[in-house]
C-alpha cells in the first residue's frame, strides 16, 4: 500500500488562488501503476506517492472514471510488489474484513481497522454521480483512508476503500476488486473504462403494470425495448418479456439487474430466465461494450 498526497489549487475568491493540500491512499496494481480513487487524484496540481519504505516519488495520473471512481498514476520506481488480489464475488455478508489506509493523512504510516462486510451490491450518491455495486462494511473509513485496500482474512485485496458517511456510525464504502482491477486495466490499455451493457429497456414490474399488460406475474423486469443488433437482441429477447432471473440469482427490480450487469465485463456471458406469453425461457446473453 501507498501513500498518496495532492495539492488542488482552490479559488478562494476572485483575484486569489490558494494551494490545497489533500491526502489519500492507493494499491500497487502492476509494475510501476497505482490503483487509487479518481476522487483522490481528480483536478490535482501536484501528486506525491509515498512508498511503503519512506521513499517519496511524484506520482501521474494516466486516466480516471467517475463513475467506479478509480483511477491509475505511473510512478518512476523500481521493484515495487503488487498487491494481492481476491475475489469480491466470493464475498459474503458477515465476513471478516479489514481496511488499511492514511486516516486523516496521521504521521506514522498506515494503520489497519477491522470490522464486517455488512452488506453487498450497495449504490451511493455522491456529487459525481452514483457510484454502484459496493462492499458496505462498518471497518471504520476516515478521510485518507480513500484509495487504499479493503483486506480480507488471508490478506488479499477485495475491495477499494472509496467512501464514507459522515452522519452515521460503522457504514463505510469499498469498489469490489474485481471491477477496480477491470477498470484500471481498461484505463491502462484503451485510456478508458469499458462498461458492459445489456441492450435493454425495462421498468420494475408491479401490480400495476401487470395487471394493465395482463400479465400473470409482478415481480421482475419489463422489457419494454430491445436494441436493435444489442446483446440481449442477439440472443432472442422480445419486448414484452419479464426477466425473472440472471446467472440463478432473481431479479426483483431494474436496480438488481443493473447490479448484476455492472459486476460483469464486456464479453462477459449473462445466463437469463424470462417469461414469455404464460412459458419460460432460458439464454445466454454476451454482454457487449456500452455505446459511447
């Protein structure tokens, strides 16, 4: 794990503009690459990276995503060790976890807190958006702490520490692993994070809804529009159908679904179970990239 320090230059007020120092963490990705927040590093001046032997190096940013909030710098240092990776979608509520960061940019080096993952499949609003699929776990995440790993027992990495609330007690935030590590390769091979797409419009079926269309059944998804040459297209979706249910798992509203898709990459395969006129369907559905 890294330290990561940035200076903002903030408008104070017309004629006068004033440094502001902030502080963050981030992971070692791959050779000479740091996984971090994009909100850590977003509209920064100046980067410097702290290694985890003091070393102090200035750090680049070479892309960054709102919406996952992950971003990647390129540091100029040698022999530097990649973190450890899990698999967030093993995780499961009630496990151990922990969080390492710079909680509130402390001298002394990173500190560890321990705690549960309270929750899955969490979406939070922050002023850039809604940031999707994440671990809720009540390991307490302070500022600084922003960038660095969430820590299962064995060690490895599987989740991005990105948020906290500042009302409420034991709730923190982190990007499951497997979307930041996907992201960040993306940033690193195209400049950009690819998001899978399904092709689809739908409405979270209701009483309401149902019984307006005549249909049998009131929970699922509505398909009410298929892209034309889209993956669900492809593989034989009508308007009209109720999605019922993706890779096993019921789909009880739009929100499931959109969850579900945005774990999986482009290419990724979505087996899918519909009903169609009073029968049931299964296919599979490869998941392409979103239009841009």
């Amino acid at each position: 794990m890294v330290s990561v320090g940035t200076v903002r230059l903030i408008r104070a007020s017309l004629f006068d503009v004033v440094p502001v120092k902030g502080v963050g963490s981030g992971v070692i990705l791959e050779g000479r690459f740091i996984l971090t927040n994009n909100h850590v590093v977003q509209e920064t001046r100046e980067i410097e990276v702290t290694l985890f032997d003091g070393e102090k190096v200035q750090g680049l940013v070479r892309g960054g995503d709102e919406v996952y909030d992950v971003a990647v710098l390129e540091v100029e240092a040698k022999g530097l060790k990649p973190i450890s990776l899990g698999d967030s979608d093993e995780l499961r509520v009630g496990q151990m976890v922990m969080a390492v960061g710079n909680p509130l940019g402390l001298a002394g080096g990173p500190t560890v807190t321990t705690g549960v993952v309270s929750a899955l499949n969490r979406s939070v609003s922050t002023p850039s958006g809604i940031l999707p699929s994440l671990i809720q776990t009540d390991a307490a995440i302070n500022p600084g702490n922003s960038g660095g790993p969430l820590l299962d027992s064995g060690g490895s990495a599987v989740g991005i520490n990105t948020a906290i609330v500042p009302a409420a007690q034991g709730i923190g935030f982190a990007i499951p692993i497997n979307i930041a590590v996907r992201a960040g390769k993306d940033i690193l091979e195209i400049g950009r994070v690819r998001r899978p797409w399904l092709g689809i419009y739908g409405v979270t079926l209701n009483r309401g809804i149902a019984n307006y269309y005549g249909l049998a059944i009131e929970k699922g998804v509505l398909i009410v529009q298929v892209e034309r040459h889209g993956p669900a297209a492809s593989s034989g979706l009508r308007s009209g159908d109720v999605l019922l249910q993706v890779d096993d798992k019921p789909v009880g509203d739009l929100t499931d679904l959109l969850q579900e898709v945005r774990m999986k990459g482009v290419g990724s395969e979505l087996k899918d179970q519909v009903s169609r006129s009073g029968q049931i369907y299964a296919s599979t559905i490869v998941l392409q990239e979103s239009p841009r």
